[in-house]
C-alpha cells in the first residue's frame, strides 16, 4: 500500500516536472532519480504480478490433478457399488452368453436330428413293409411247398 502510494508520488511529480522539463533539455539528477524509482517499482510490480500468476497456475494444476485422482476414486467405488448391487452379474452375463451360443448351435442340429428321424422312420417303415411282403412270400412259398408235397404225396400213393 505504501509502495503505491509513493509510486502515485512519483508519477504526479514526473507528470508535474514533464511540464517544466519541456523548458530545459537535461533532466535534473532529481527527476531522473524518480524515472529510475517509478520504472523500478513498475518492474517490481510487474514481476510480482508474474509470480503471482504462476503461483494461481501451480495451484490450479494442483486442484486439477486433484479433480482427476477423485473422479478415478469415483469411478472405482462407482464399479464397486455396482459390483455389490449385483455380485453376480458378470458370472450371469458369461453363463447367458454361454447358453446363446449352445442355442445357435443346437437350432441346425434340431432340424438335422428331425430330418434324420424322418429318413429313419422312412426306412424302418419301407423295412417293415419289405419284412411282411417277405413274411406274406414265405408263407405262400410254405402253402406251395406243401400243396407240393401233397400233390407229390398223392402221386405216390396213386402210383
């Protein structure tokens, strides 16, 4: 506060001198004195303001890593919450996806199975018909075989 106050000082005194330094053309050794003192407390001024601009950088750098360290922690315990809500839900998720896949891979053996019983009751009754047309053929083979014998029987018996 004092500083700046005589640094009004100067700069009313250099103002107020500039008028009469317009006269003569050498400045006196008492207002180059002043212009010294003034442009020294400007600089003083000005490297204090950079300091102080650096140091509300520093602190705000600071505040910034600070941000990034708790939106990290929140992000853990956030997982964590989630984790408790369910414990779990990964192992569900895994076993869903598990039993999606063993779907996909049942559907085409399905209609392989139905489309291969079909062909096997197709041929179990095609061997089931064959099986009574061979059963009605050696029956009638059987009646032939002994009206054969019969007749042959007759014969015999005849002659």
């Amino acid at each position: 506060m004092q500083s700046e106050q005589q640094s009004n000082n100067n700069n009313q005194l250099v103002v107020q001198n500039s008028g009469s330094l317009s006269f003569s053309s050498h400045l006196s050794k008492e207002d180059e004195e002043m212009s010294r003192s003034a442009l020294s407390t400007f600089r003083a001024k000005e490297e204090e303001i950079e300091r102080k601009k650096m140091e509300v950088r520093e602190k705000v750098q600071l505040q910034l890593g600070r941000v990034e360290e708790e939106t990290k922690r929140l992000a853990t315990i956030r997982e964590e919450l989630e984790a408790l809500a369910d414990p779990m839900r990964k192992e569900v998720a895994l076993v869903r996806k598990k039993i999606d896949s063993v779907n996909k891979e049942l559907k085409p053996l399905g209609h392989a199975c139905q489309k291969k019983e079909k062909e096997y009751k197709d041929a179990l009754e095609a061997f089931n018909d064959k099986n009574r047309e061979k059963v009605q053929l050696i029956t009638k083979l059987m009646e032939l075989v002994s009206e054969s014998e019969r007749l042959r029987m007759k014969k015999l018996e005849e002659l």
